[in-house]
C-alpha cells in the first residue's frame, strides 16, 4: 500500500506571521504520520520558519520552485543545496503556473529535478495538460511525453524516488468540480507508462498525485480512486480548519489498512 501524500499548495499566499499562525492552529490536530503524511509548500520567505515551526509535526515542507544548479551567477533563484540545508524536504518541479506564466520547458524541468535529486529533496514532477491535448493526443500521450522528458536526466535507479502530480489545466484554478473519474484516468496512465518505460515494481512504489480544485467535498471520492497516491491542494488549504478536515478525512479512510499492514 502506498502512503497518501496530502499537500497544500499556497502559491503566493500568506505572509511569514500567517504561515506560521497556520502551523500552530494545526499543531496537535493532524493525523498519524504513520497513515498519511501531510505537507505545505509555501514561498521561499516561509520555508525556514516553518521547517523550525513544524519540527515535530506531521508536516513536511514543501518549495515551489528551485533552480537546476547548486551555486552560481544566477541572480534570483535559489538553490536546491540551499533548500536542502534549511531542512527543505520537498520541491515542486514544473507546477503549470511556471510553465504557463514563467516559460519553464522540459528541459529546465528535468534540470530541476535532477539537481534536487543530488542534493536529498524529493521533487514532485509536476505534469499537466489541456483539454485540447487531451482530445486530439487520445489518452494521456502529451503528459507521458512531458514525463518522459523530464525523467531523461535521471538514472533508472532514482526514478522510484520521485513523487508525480498529475493537474490539468482545466481543473487548477478555475473553480470548476474536479472529475474524479477523469482524475484516476490520468494518473493511472501514468502509472502504466512508468511500468511500461520502467518496471512494474517502480510503478507500484510511486506515488502519483491529483491537482485541481480538490476540496473537504470532493477529496474522500477522488482519494477513493486506486490510483491516486494522493492530492495538491491550492484554494482550498489556505484555511487551517479546511486543511485540517481534509488531511483527517483521509486519514478516516486509510486507516483501516494501515492498521492492518502493522
Ligand atoms: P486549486 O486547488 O486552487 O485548483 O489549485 C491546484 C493546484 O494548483 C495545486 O498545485
């Protein structure tokens, strides 16, 4: 069985206070790590505080961004090394905002990717696509070729230590419902082309995860569904209490099955 991977996603919410206002107000009220682990990517500003704040809480945190080399004349970006030694745990690679709003291709991607690799951070590779692509690619194709891309600077062996999102377009942001049935489509094609370009072994460990208008309504359906590891959560988990029902509401559904793996 694979851990659920509950992230929030504030984007370019919240100042230092409010972000740690947030970790107080769910210290003491999120579920077993042993059942769900549960994470907060914030903007660079907060990422230290917090790291300090939520030393002993089931609250990984989480970057949204970090450059694809260690040191160097690259004004404005911030290292993964730097992340790494601030007890970053987690970088989102890719999100579609960057890639939409600040150019980032596949290529920068994967440089991210595997730059974060070496110095311990686990990358989330962020995958997307737009009903356009989505209709005349049939299936997922655009976002395996996305993948694929990204995955091309990383050796076979570190492919299992990744972590994936899978959010369409349509879905982020928008105020739409997400579709859980489209939702499942998605990330179990992504995970039959790891087990296809990979092995089935990796792709059973991966942990793919949902992005798009996930909230405390929907995400015990779309947590229901086989293939999705786990969610992003953008809106919806910039609300402590809001945050808290959906951690605990999976954490309801997972528990049975981790109690039976003990
Ligand atoms: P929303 O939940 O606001 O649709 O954002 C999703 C997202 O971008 C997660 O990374």
């Amino acid at each position: 069985m694979r851990k659920p991977f509950i992230a929030a996603n504030w984007k370019m919410h919240k100042t230092v206070d409010d972000a740690l206002k947030f970790v107080e107000a769910v210290s003491g009220r999120l579920p077993d790590p042993a059942v769900v682990t549960c994470g907060i990517a914030a903007h660079f500003l907060a990422l230290y505080p917090m790291v300090q704040a939520a030393k002993d809480l089931n609250l990984g945190v989480i970057a949204q961004n970090a450059y694809g080399e260690f040191s160097g004349p690259y004004t404005g970006e911030v290292s993964p090394r730097a992340l790494a030694a601030a007890g970053v745990q987690y970088v989102m690679c890719g999100h579609i905002e960057r890639r939409t709003l600040f150019h980032e291709d596949n290529q920068l991607v994967a440089k991210k990717v595997a730059a974060a690799l070496q110095c311990g951070i686990t990358p989330i590779i962020c995958t997307d696509e737009t009903m356009i692509q989505q209709e005349f690619n049939g299936e997922v194709h655009y976002v395996f070729a996305q993948l694929m891309d990204v995955l091309s600077e990383i050796s076979f062996d570190q492919v299992k230590n990744v972590i994936i999102s899978y959010e369409p377009s349509w879905a982020v942001g928008v105020g739409q419902h997400a579709n859980p049935t489209l939702a499942e489509e998605g990330c179990r094609l992504i995970r039959r082309s790891i087990a296809d370009t990979y092995s089935y072994e990796v792709a059973d460990k991966i942990r793919i995860l949902y992005g798009g208008s996930v909230n405390p309504e929907n995400i015990e359906l779309i947590m229901g569904k086989r293939d999705i590891d786990g969610v992003l959560i953008g809106r919806a988990s910039l609300d402590a209490d809001n945050f808290l029902t959906m951690v605990n509401r999976v954490a309801a559904l997972y528990a049975p099955a981790a109690e039976a793996k003990k």
